[in-house]
C-alpha cells in the first residue's frame, strides 16, 4: 500500500510538471530566430551612453535556449556576447559572457513574456559583482535585452544596457 502510495504522488507531481514544462517550450521557442537591433551601453558608471547596432541568434531546445551574437559602436568596439540558459519549469540559470569576455553566472525565473536573472559577474564591476538582467518578448517580433547596476557612489539604480531588437 505505502508503495503505491507513493509511485501515485509521484506520478502526480510528474503530471502536475508537464504543463510548465510545455509553456516553457513554447515561450523558449518563440525566442529562436535571428534578431537585429539597437540601443545604448554604458562601459562604466559615470560615463556617457554609447549607441550600438546588434545583431543576436537565438536557438531553443525544449528547456534551454542559446543566444550568440555581437554588438558594435561606430568603429569604437565589436563585442561579442551570448548566453546559454536552461529552464527548470519556469526558473532559469545559466551563463553570460558579455564584453569582457568572462563567463557569469544567470539565475532567476520567468514572469509572463519576461525572463528576470540575478547576474553574478565574474569579476568586480561597477563596484561589485551584481546586477539584473531581462530578457524580454515584445510582441510577436520584438526582443528586449537590458541590463540594470547600481551605481557605487550613491547606490542609484542605472540601465547599463538597453538592447532592443526585432526578428530578421
């Protein structure tokens, strides 16, 4: 009896689980394509935002997703950035490589179309090694990318990138 007890809760909680599984999907693979866009960087706290043009790939698997591309200012930088998550439901973590080119570490869940994740980067920016990210689905077509610090001398929260892209 206690056996089969808990073979049915277990069964339970596997059946409960496919659904998010499923949206997870779903949302993941709407994100796949390959994305083209602009918007604003700033390289340090204090210093003035730089426009740039981006170009993102974007490939989903059931639970995970892969984005690769770059971003480039003028004839000032090309930067290449990407970042590879897995979903767990609808938390997610994973990794980022961003302009410096070392990995950090992504955690955090999904909220409607946006993927909101603590970003613990490798090294000390801006003063320590936090900030926020989202990943953010805009209608049908529309990508949203942003990057949020605190700035070290007054604690003031600054949108260190805002990258907004459309579907090719």
């Amino acid at each position: 009896m206690y056996i089969s007890v808990r073979l049915l809760s277990f069964v339970s909680l596997l059946v409960a689980a496919a659904p998010a599984v499923a949206d997870e999907n779903a949302f993941l693979q709407s994100l796949s394509g390959d994305w083209r866009g602009n918007g604003t960087v700033v390289m340090r706290i204090g210093r003035p935002a730089v426009s740039v043009d981006c170009r993102l790939r974007s490939d989903a698997g059931a639970a995970s997703i892969s984005m690769k591309g770059n971003c480039s200012a003028l004839a000032v930088f090309r930067r290449a950035i990407s970042a590879e998550l897995k979903a767990r439901g609808a938390r997610y973590s994973g990794v980022y490589v961003g302009p410096s080119g070392r990995p950090s570490t992504l955690s955090g869940n999904r909220k409607g179309g946006t993927i909101n994740l603590a970003v613990r980067w490798s090294r000390v920016v801006n003063g320590d090694r936090r900030a926020e990210m989202t990943i953010q689905k805009v209608g049908d077509n529309g990508l949203r990318l942003r990057t949020v610090d605190h700035n070290p001398s007054n604690g003031k929260t600054v949108v260190t990138s805002d990258i907004r892209l459309v579907r090719n």
